[in-house]
C-alpha cells in the first residue's frame, strides 16, 4: 500500500483577509451531500431556487440573474465580454488595483478605454466620471463598489445618474460588497453587477453571481458578433437557467449546493442586520488599531465596512509580523497591492469571519507581535477600545 501521502489535515486558520472568508458550518454540511446529475429535476429545482435568492440578495427584479462558474473574476470578465464589441468607448473608474484589472479586460476586449484615475485610498468625485462620459459617445462606465485592495467604498448612485443622463450602461464589481454592505442593483439602476462567492457569503470560492438588467440584455443581443468567450456568453449560459435548460456545461453541483446554503443563512439573519452586524465589527476593530497607534489608510467617508485598510507602523516587518500571526496565532491577514505593496495591511470581516471573537483575538495578537517589533502601544489598548465600542453599539 502507498502510504507516501497521508489523509488530508490542513490547519484550522481564522481567515481575516480579503477573501476567502471562513465558511458557514452549515455550507460545509451542505457540501458533503450526495451529487445529482446537473439536469437532474431535483437539482433544476435547487438551480430555481439559488436564482431567486440571488435576486433577493442583489436587489433586482433581473430575469438574467444566476452564478457563474469561475470567481469573481469570471463575473468581472463576463459582464465586460459580452457588453463590448471592438472599438467601443468604455469609462473605467480606477482607483485600485482591480479598477486597473477592469481595464487590462476591457482592452483586451477590444475596447476604447478612457480612464477616471484617482489617488488609491480616495473615492472618485461623481463630477470627474461625469465630464467623461461627456467626452465621446460612451457604451458602458465599468466601477467598483467596494474597492480590495484600498477599502475605499465607492458610492454608486451619483455614478448611476451620470451614466443614465448620458445613455451609458454601468458596471458594478460587488465582489467585497454583496452581503456586507448595501448592494441595491434595481435602486441604482445598474445594468451588469457581478459578485463572487467566497466573501460575504461565507462559501468556498468557485461560483460568481451575476445579474443583468433588461437593458444589458437587449445590448448582449443586439451584438453584430458573437461573444468572443463561449463559455462566458450570457446569451447561450441564461438558456441553461431559464425552462429551456439547454445544455451548456456540466454545472459544479456541490458548489451550487454551498451557494444555496450561504444564500438562505444570509436571508435567515436579513440584508440589513448582516450590514449592521458587518459595520459593528468594522467600527471595534477600527477603535481598537486606532488604540494601538495605527492609522487608517482609506480616507474617511469612504471605508468599507467589511475590508479595513491600516498603514503599517514604522519599523516594523509586514511580511514577519503576518507570518508570526499565521504560524502562531493561526490568523490570516493580507498585506497590500501595487503601490500599497509592503505598506498596508488588509483585514477582512466578512461574512463568517466577522464575529466579535475574531476582532478580539486578532487585536491581541497583533498588540503582542507589535511589540516584539518594537512598535509602542498601550498593553491591552486595542482590546479595551474595541470592547468599548461593542458597548456602545448594544
């Protein structure tokens, strides 16, 4: 008998980055239930179901609403394939790293791209995406809502009005947003919103949720050309989703089924007592780093609840302090990107992960690791001012 690879035991981490969020008990349960055939009736009517909660959880009345196989990425990547045809003007709001992703997709796509660039930690002013739009005639302005590599929550509805005035489509990334904060796709008057499953709602990664408005509908099928991705053609994967369930792919069944599972825990606890519980967590972890002498990086006004950015004190190792905290501690975090590189760090509380344990024990761990670096804070700060601010919330 081999014996040269033993069973499967990877180590029990508190995941505190960006994503993946730590999953629901009840999705890993769900996950170990027995397959069925993807167009087997009982799973058509799970597919039903998944389709309906999802409308819920975005907010729309969109017909075309379904996750994707493939992250959020792949939503990223199918809301922009099949909206552009080459030579079409697209706006792009970048002010992080996947409004630059954004970009790098649309070009590759064949599109004219005229960027609205802002300082990463800043929100854009509406007035700049507006003047724009106003420069050509414009097919869609692509943005994101909640921005992972800065925590710069970006409003939507200025945007939106911009866009409508000016008969442009928009695109929303909701990937650190969807079940965390806000997400109101009909109310914005969005027209393609793409999300992924592995953050606020507390699954494994693998299935991105998409919707499309009537009108990003009309335009996918008005195109002169195919779309250039067939796996990602909305027109041929919606046939699968609608009573017609033409055959388009064999659907990740055991992923269907932990997305139906975080979806329902979502509506069980409810949108708004998920936001609230998400932005209860985000103020106690924000008193308690600003306790221990660390500064914000997302300016205010704009931070995202569930992704909280800090500049890494002076003198201290980001890459040793995260290893420490992972080999000791068992807590993941995530240092920054591009220009953030080495001098941020990235702490999610997303869905699972954002429970009052977790900001605690990470604010202890990271007071101790702090000051093996020599970083000075008050012992037992952070703890106390995160406690205070659960007392002030209850």
């Amino acid at each position: 008998m081999d014996t040269l690879y033993g069973e499967l035991n990877p180590p029990a981490r508190i995941l505190l980055g960006p994503g993946p969020s730590m999953a629901h008990p009840r999705v890993l349960r769900a996950m170990a239930t027995p397959l069925l055939g993807h167009l087997d009736p009982a799973f058509l009517q799970i597919m039903d179901e998944t389709m309906d909660m999802l409308r819920r959880v975005f907010q729309t009345e969109n017909a075309m609403t379904f996750p994707m196989p493939g992250t959020g990425s792949a939503g990223m990547e199918a809301c922009l394939a099949n909206l552009i045809e080459p030579g079409d003007r697209v706006v792009v709001v970048v002010n992080g790293y996947f409004g630059e992703r954004l970009c790098d997709m649309a070009a590759r796509h064949g599109a004219e791209v005229a960027r609205v660039d802002v300082a990463w930690g800043q929100a854009v002013d509406p007035a700049a995406a507006e003047a724009a739009l106003a420069k050509g005639r414009t097919k869609l302005l692509a943005m994101v809502h909640a921005e992972t590599s800065t925590g710069v929550c970006q409003p939507v509805e200025p945007i939106a009005a911009a866009c409508r005035r000016h008969g442009a489509l928009l695109v929303v990334d909701t990937v650190t947003s969807l079940a965390t904060t806000p997400v109101a796709v009909d109310a914005w008057g969005a027209d393609a919103v793409y999300s992924c499953s592995q953050k606020g709602l507390s699954c494994p990664p693998g299935l991105s949720p998409v919707t499309f408005s009537e009108r990003a509908g009309a335009v996918v099928r008005a195109r002169k050309a195919p779309v250039q991705c067939w796996y990602l053609d909305v027109s041929l994967l919606a046939r699968y989703w609608t009573p017609e369930r033409l055959y388009h792919h064999t659907a990740p069944i055991t992923m269907f089924y932990a997305l139906r599972e975080g979806l329902r825990l979502v509506l069980e606890e409810g949108l708004e007592a998920r936001w609230r519980r998400t932005e209860t967590m985000s103020r106690a972890l924000a008193a308690g780093l600003e306790a221990m002498g660390l500064t914000r990086y997302a300016d205010a006004g704009c931070r995202l609840p569930s992704l909280t950015t800090a500049n890494i004190p002076h003198g201290v190792s980001d890459a040793d302090l995260r290893k420490a905290l992972l080999t000791e501690f068992n807590i993941e975090i995530a240092g920054g990107l591009g220009p953030a590189k080495g001098k941020i760090w990235r702490i999610g509380l997303l869905g699972e992960s954002a429970t009052r344990a977790n900001v605690l024990l990470l604010l202890s761990a990271l007071e101790s690791l702090l000051a093996r670096q020599g970083a000075r804070c008050a012992p037992g700060a952070g703890v106390a001012a995160a406690q205070q601010a659960f007392s002030a919330a209850a």
